[in-house]
C-alpha cells in the first residue's frame, strides 16, 4: 500500500504527516526513545515536506518494514500479547495530539491495534533475523560450490556422460595429464598473477550505452572494434561417440562454400588487397583471417595479425557443438578434414602470440588442447614444444609427469627435446627450497643420469647450444671426437632436423649459470665414460644409425610452422620443392574432401587476345576445334606440377650459388702509357 492510502486511512492531509509516528508505531525501539516534548509538537501542522525528505522517510519506512499487510496480519495473530506501559504512554499521546488538532478519528485497523503491531515487531525483527540467516548459508553455500569451477564442470559432464574417468579425477593430483582448465585459457589471469590487476585491466571501462553484448566465450574475449558478428555458414556435428570419446567435424554451409571458392582464387592473384576486399564482405571468414594474419605478422603488424586470429577463435568458438567440450580430454577432431585444419592452425597461432606476448602458462594450456584434441597422431606434433613451454613456466612437476605416464607407449626419451629438457626440469625441481635436503639429492642424481643419457645418445646438441648460448667451451670437449665436428657430419637427415629444432627453439632456457656448471660436470663425466668404451655409448651409436631415417610429415610441418631456421634449413627436398600455404602446410596426403572446388571455364577463343591465344596454341592440350578433354587436362596439371618442382630446384640452387659468392676487386694496373682509346 502507497503512502497516500495510508493517509487517507489516517484521515490526514498532505502537509500534515506527524514527524517519525511511522518509525514510532513500526519500531518499538524507536518508541522507547522519543522524548515526550517532541510527541505534543506533533500535534502542530508541519511545513510541507520536500521531495528529498520525503523519499528519506520513504526509504527508512521500507527499510524497516518490507511488507505492511504482513505486519497486519502479524499484529491480529499476537491477539493475546499487552502492550507495556511505556507502549500504552505513546499511545494516549498520539491520541491526545489528534484530538488536539480537532481532526476526526475513523477506526483504522493499523490504529485500534497500534500497541499490538509495536509488540509484533519484535516478532517481526526475530523473523528477520532468521532470514538474514538463510541467505548467509545459502552464500555460504555458493561460495563454496563456486570456489572450483573446474570441479563443477567435470560434475556437469559426469551426470552427462561425457567424462569418464574414476570420481577421483576431480583432484588436481588424478587429473588426465592433458586436463585443461578453463581459467588458465584467459591471458589476463596470467598478466594480472605477475603485474596486478590494476595494471592489466586499468581504470578503464566501458559505458553501458556504448557495450556490446557478445556471447561469452572460454578463448577469446569479443571486441567492440569488431564487426557485428553473424553466422558465416560453419557448423560442428558429433560424428560418433565411441569408447568414452566423442568424435567431431566442423561442416560448411553453400554459401560458405562460395566464399572459401572466392578465397582460392584470391590467393591465386597473389595480391592480399582481395583478400582484404574479400574480409570486408566476409569478416568472419576463418582462412582469410588466417591468411592476412601471416601478411600483418610478416609487415611487422603483430597487433592486427593477433587481432585477426582471435576473432577467428571466436568464429569457431559461436559455433561449437553444445557437448563438445574444451577440458575433459574426450573430444576429437580428425586432421584429415579440411574444414578442421583451420581450427588447429588458428589456436597454435593463438599460442604462438601468447608465447611471444610473455604468456607461457596459458600458451601451454592450448598446447595441451591442440595434443588432446588428437594425441595418437599428434598432427602439429606438439610434442616437439610443450617441453619448452613448461620449461618457460615453470611446470616442471608436470612435465616429469607427461615423460613418466608416457613413455611406455610414446617413447619420449628418443626425442631430443624430451631427453634434455626432461633433464634440465629435474634439476630445477631438485633446486627449489621446498623440497627437502633428501628428496632434493634424490631428484638431482636423477637429473645428472638424464642428461648423461641425453648427451650420449645426441651429442650433436651440445656444441651449437653451447655456440648460441655464447658460452667458450673447454679445448678438451671442443677438440675430442664424439663432441667435435665430426660427431655431425653422419647424422641422418631426421635427427639433423629434430636437433636443429630443439637447439634454435630451447636455448634460451640454458643460459642460467648455475645450470651451465651443471652441464659443465656431466660432460665431463660423459668423455670419461667414452674414453672408458662404456658399451651403452656404441649401443646409442646403432640407434642413431638404424633410426631417424625420415621424418613424418607431421614434423616437417611442425617445422614450417615454428619458422626456426636451425630446422627449415634441414628440410629435405620434396618438402622444400613444393608450395606451402599458410592456411593450409603441407596437407595430409590421405584427405578427407567433403566438397570440391569446381573447375574454373576457360573463356572462349573470341574473347581472348592475339598473344593469349599464341601462348594457348604453344599448350599441347590446346584444341582449336573443341573444348579440353580430361585427359589432356591431367596432363596439364602433371606437367604444371613437375614444372614447378624444377623451378623450386633451380631456385635453391640459385639461392645456394648466390649465398657463396665472394666479390673480389680486379687488380688494377697503373699504367700511365695505356692509350685510353686502344677498347674502341
């Protein structure tokens, strides 16, 4: 009920309210304290009220009371409680004042039970205070239930099926090692963890006229500047869900379709402006955001390249089927599909910006996204980098745990990167001043026997790392034969390729000096095992010999797409030789096409100029008469394909003859009777 309905009840007038006689009829303690000089002026018409002060006494009425029916009903069912006689005083006052101002009394039920409804209050205020209660258990509640997010969500996919590991897989200890948590997928949280949240957010925010609302998302945070975002035609499907896994496929729609033709043929003129017309039309277009991304990232724009990848993010991100998810392990996407290479390549770009803006946490966090989404074949080989990432973050503890859980079926210890930076992360980890004094010598004889093995089964590392890391290496190691030159000179091209990586990618990591005098003594202890013909160095001999013979295909794309260029020079020919597209290095060669693009028509002879017509008649499939036929068009494409492979050969080869060439001046010869005309 309104104010002004409590007037009339009253039979006041506006202008005439009695100063405080709501707080002294609601509130018993109130009425205890008025002073009885104050309750007869109430009987003298006040000035009227200003708008301020009456939305005070407006605000503190339903501060006191939320409800004025209940405190009704409260007072009829305290029927049998007697008002106290300090109550029944206040009472005759307020009466005495009414009839003082000669206004007529009417029965009103808040007025024959006023001393009732004062008792009540107390009622009333206990009734309160238990529902004060309610909300700080039930915030209680919350607040522990919201405390792990991780653990709510792991619930939500346990009642739905989708996880199935043990009811312990909730503890951060019995987690999958490829776990990923949602909160670390937020580069903020790692900034505001080393400079503050004051620093990384500042004290900029956006108006709400001015914001946009987006839909919300784990890896990337929706920008105002971006274009208002509509559905560009992808969509996710379950394919199948087969031994707790649930396999995906992202499809494209007929109109996307159209666009990603328009794409081809933009790439094919060679020239980004089409691309970046093709943008303003599409501009959630996901290769063409790929693709101008590495144009701004080449100009030296890593901010618009960055951009361009995370709103590509966000366009797969709008489209992602409701039970796929990004941290129970369990999800699936085949790299031999077209439509979700996109989707790899824009997240190992993503973590490729983090990196390099000085994220190394959540970098590792999509690592371990992108390797669980397809950890058996691996085809970004990840493997190759996240050892880099722990190391750069710190997570040595986790790193230990990926060598031990997988070396069985994987075999990590055979790759370089693994067999020194597994090392190198046991001795940080026997380092740190938590551990004890007996656990720490424990870990660190570990770590001495793990780069022992690492540098007796590639001893090919240590020299280029000791030349990057600037370090002067002693005349016995630089000069002994297993550690010199020629250790080099007949490794396979596959183990030349995964050094040269782990060695341009990693060296930065050992310039520590404590860790260099480390290294320092298990040289040594090395060349003394060799000296003394220990068996295990010729048997790590044979192995170098037997193995890494050829790289798979999925290593030379890691390489292409890390850009080191102690690896890319090691690439051998049939990678070199071939077009690499930056939305698309090196595909597999057992591709799943779902739609091909069509055959573009030759316009037709009238149409065309004098010299395109010479030219076309020089094409052994050219037909005066009639239209290509398919097998002349075969022909032209493997006779296009061999082209372009001599003329790759014969680029490196200039490349390579270029490079050598050393100018020398002619020797001049002066000689003062030389006739100057004697050349004409």
């Amino acid at each position: 009920m309104s104010s002004r309905a409590l007037r009339r009840l009253k039979g006041k007038q506006r202008g005439q309210e009695d100063i405080d006689i709501g707080d002294l009829r609601l509130n018993c303690e109130h009425g205890k304290n008025v002073d009885l000089e104050e309750e007869e002026k109430d009987g003298e018409v006040s000035p009227p009220v200003t708008q301020s002060s009456r939305k005070a006494n407006k605000s503190k009425t339903q501060k006191n009371i939320s409800n004025i029916y209940e405190l009704i009903g409260e007072a009829d069912n305290d029927t049998d409680k007697t008002p106290t006689d300090e109550e029944a005083a206040v009472t005759r006052n307020l009466e005495e004042s009414r009839v003082s101002d000669g206004l007529q009394k009417q029965p009103c039920p808040l007025e024959t039970q006023a001393g009732k409804s004062d008792c009540s209050g107390k009622a009333n205020k206990k009734k309160k205070k238990k529902r004060k209660k309610a909300p700080a258990g039930d915030a209680q509640e919350e607040s522990g239930a919201g405390d792990d997010i991780d653990s709510l969500l792991e619930t939500i996919e346990k009642t739905n099926g989708l996880s199935h590991q043990s009811e312990e897989s909730g503890a951060p200890g019995h987690r999958p090692v490829l776990y990923v948590e949602h909160r670390n997928l937020n580069p903020e949280t790692e900034l505001k963890r080393y400079f503050g949240a004051r620093a990384v957010l500042g004290d900029q925010r956006p108006r709400q006229r001015q914001r946009q609302f987006h839909r919300s998302t784990w890896m990337t945070t929706p920008k105002d500047t971006w274009p208002r975002f509509s559905r560009p035609g992808i969509t996710m499907n379950l394919l199948e869900s087969a031994n707790g896994l649930q396999f995906f496929a992202f499809e494209h729609s007929r109109d996307y379709q159209q666009v990603q033709f328009k794409f081809f043929d933009a790439v094919e003129s060679m020239d980004p402006n089409n691309i970046v017309v093709l943008l303003q039309l599409n501009p959630y277009h996901i290769d063409s955001l790929l693709q101008l991304s590495d144009v701004c990232r080449i100009q030296e724009d890593q901010e618009t390249a960055r951009d361009l990848i995370e709103r590509a993010l966000y366009s797969f991100e709008c489209a992602f089927h409701p039970v796929f998810s990004l941290t129970s392990g369990t999800s699936r996407l085949d790299y031999c599909r077209p439509e979700n290479r996109a989707f790899y390549l824009a997240v190992y770009k993503h973590m490729m910006f983090l990196e390099k803006r000085g994220c190394p946490r959540t970098a590792l966090e999509y690592c371990k996204l992108i390797l669980s989404l397809d950890p058996d074949n691996d085809p970004l080989c990840m493997l190759l980098l996240i050892d880099f990432l722990c190391l750069r973050c710190r997570e040595y503890a986790f790193l230990i745990r990926l060598y031990e859980e997988w070396e069985a079926h994987r075999n990590l210890s055979q790759l370089p990167n693994f067999a020194y930076s597994v090392a190198l992360a046991c001795y940080h980890l026997s380092q740190q001043e938590e551990t004890t004094p007996e656990e720490s010598q424990h870990v660190k004889l570990r770590s001495d026997r793990l780069l022992q093995d690492a540098l007796i089964m590639f001893p090919g590392v240590l020299m280029p790392l000791l030349d990057l890391c600037t370090v002067q290496p002693d005349a016995a190691v630089s000069s002994h034969a297993f550690f010199g030159p020629r250790c080099r000179l007949g490794l396979p091209p596959a183990l030349s390729e995964l050094e040269g990586l782990y060695v341009g990618r990693c060296h930065s990591v050992w310039k520590e000096a404590g860790v260099m005098l480390w290294m320092e003594g298990n040289v040594q202890e090395v060349l003394r095992r060799v000296d003394a013909k220990d068996p295990i160095v010729e048997d790590c001999q044979n192995k170098r010999k037997q193995r890494y013979q050829s790289a798979p295909r999925n290593i030379h794309r890691h390489v292409l797409l890390s850009e080191i260029k102690e690896a890319t020079s090691t690439l051998p020919l049939d990678v070199t030789t071939h077009p690499v597209m930056s939305y698309d290095p090196l595909p597999p060669l057992d591709s799943v096409v779902s739609y091909n693009r069509p055959e573009r028509q030759n316009a037709r002879a009238s149409n065309e100029s004098t010299l395109s017509l010479l030219f076309r008649s020089i094409l052994p499939s050219f037909n005066l008469q009639g239209g290509q036929r398919p097998e002349d068009g075969l022909e032209v494409a493997r006779a296009g394909r061999e082209l372009n492979q001599e003329v790759n050969r014969l680029m490196v080869a200039m490349r390579d003859m270029l490079a050598n060439i050393q100018f020398q001046e002619p020797q001049r010869e002066d000689n003062p009777d030389r006739d100057e005309e004697e050349w004409d």
